[in-house]
C-alpha cells in the first residue's frame, strides 16, 4: 500500500502565492520566475521525481489543455510552456535585450525551447501568433521575428508534483499532482505548507533519439482523496522485491529529459 501526505512544511524563502514573474527596480529588470524552478527542486530535494518536477514546471504553470497526442494539442498553448522554459533558465535577465518595458525572445528561441519539451518532430508544427499566458499577453512581433515579454507580476497557474513513473515500452507514465499556485500556507511555526492537489493529471514522456519528450497530458481526476491508495498485484513477494530493487536501482541513473541530462 502507497499513502502519500497531501500537506508538508518547507521552509522557503518567499511565498509561492507571490511570484514574480518579472519586475523593474531601479531601472534594472530582473526575472524571477527562475524561482519557481528554486521552489520544484526545493520541494522534493529528496525525490526521486525531483527531474521531474523540474521538467514539467512550465506544463503546469500554464495548465495545458489535456490532448492525447502531440499532433492533437492546442499548439498556442505549447508555445505558451515553450517561452515560460526559457524565463525559467537562470540565465535569462542577461541573454536578452529590453525595448519599451519589453523583453525580446527571438522566435527561434522558442522553437528550440518547444522542441525541448514536444520533442524536435514537432518543430513543423510550430506557428508562431501572440500568446495569451494567464493575465498577460506575450506579443509576437512578426517584422523583428520576437515575442515582448511585458514586465509586470505573473503567477503560474500550477505547480507540479510527481507522485508515481512507470514505464511502459518505450514511454514513460507519470502521475503528477496539480498544487495551485495561489494556494500556499503557513503552518504554526511559520513553515510553508504546500495545498491539497487541485487536480491529478497522467502526462506521458515519449523517447526519441536518447530523451524524452511529452507526449500527451491527461487528467485522471479533478479531485483528490486524502490517501492514495495503489493495488498490490497477485505477484509474489519475491516477485515485489525484486521490482523495487529494479525500480531503486533505475531512479539512481541518468535521465534525459527534453535533451537534457538530468
């Protein structure tokens, strides 16, 4: 029997309510939705699922319509997690120019960062139209081939939590809770208490050349019961045994994700 606690402190800097996207000080633009990523790995710093996490950060930030095929997606909506990939890189404030309260991304950055996460098949599907993300607009300029990211305060909508992998041929089946961004608490001694699950998805990683990539993002319920309960088989306990000890031994190695070596 599997339980998994659907409350837990962590003791974070900031409150995970509060993201910044992106903010000006003193004339000088800063970005800090690269915190959110800070958050994932600060969350499950012991998991096994933490590259997980991490992977799926902009799926959930934007709640992507579920599709059971990449071909089937609603391909703004992939564009949407493609550019908050690249506001997630630590890198970012200092890669690209500013103009008029704006940070320009080149399309072709983003074609890259879709690739990374649908898989480098996908690039043909890739038109490139202004996007909407939560309360804001990223704006594609067609003449200068660049998206204007506005400076103001943006919140992702989700963030991921990855509560079970299981591979399936050439896949990879992942059950991730929803945590609502807004939602985040204070416990009694002031540590930070993540919320009930606001939903259960199953997003499925395809391998392609040597990494994964998603492949279809489905929900498996909208609601959460307090105790996850997973049926043990009729296999034998030598059988069980040696499943967990492959299943350990598996999450000690490399995986790469979106190309990425994790």
């Amino acid at each position: 029997m599997y339980e998994e606690k659907n409350k837990y402190p962590h003791k974070l800097a900031f409150f995970l309510g509060a993201i910044i996207l992106i903010f000006a000080i003193l004339g000088v633009v800063l970005v800090a939705y690269n915190s959110i990523s800070y958050i994932v790995k600060t969350v499950d710093s012991g998991s096994d699922y933490a590259v997980y996490n991490e992977y799926l950060t902009p799926v959930a930030a934007v709640d992507i319509d579920t599709f059971d095929d990449i071909a089937a997606a609603d391909t703004e909506q992939l564009l949407n997690a493609s550019i908050w990939l690249i506001l997630s890189a630590e890198s970012t404030p200092d890669t690209y120019s500013y103009s008029g309260g704006y940070m320009l991304i080149p399309s072709a950055d983003v074609e890259s960062a879709y690739m990374s996460l649908f898989g480098p098949e996908t690039v043909g599907n890739i038109v490139h139209t202004s996007v909407q993300s939560y309360n804001c607009t990223f704006e594609y300029d067609s003449t200068a081939a660049v998206y204007k990211i506005p400076v103001t305060a943006i919140s992702p909508v989700y963030t991921p939590s990855v509560t079970e992998v299981k591979e399936s041929g050439s896949s990879l089946i992942l059950t991730v809770n929803y945590l609502a961004s807004e939602s985040w608490d204070k416990d009694s001694e002031g540590n930070f208490v993540a919320p009930e699950p606001d939903k259960v998805m199953r997003i499925t990683l395809k391998e392609l050349q040597g990494s994964y990539y998603i492949s279809s993002v489905q929900t498996v319920s909208n609601t959460v019961p307090e105790t996850v309960v997973v049926e043990q088989s009729t296999s034998s306990q030598a059988e069980i045994n040696t499943e967990l000890e492959n299943t350990t031994a598996s999450s000690a190695e490399k995986t790469t994700l979106g190309g990425k070596v994790y």
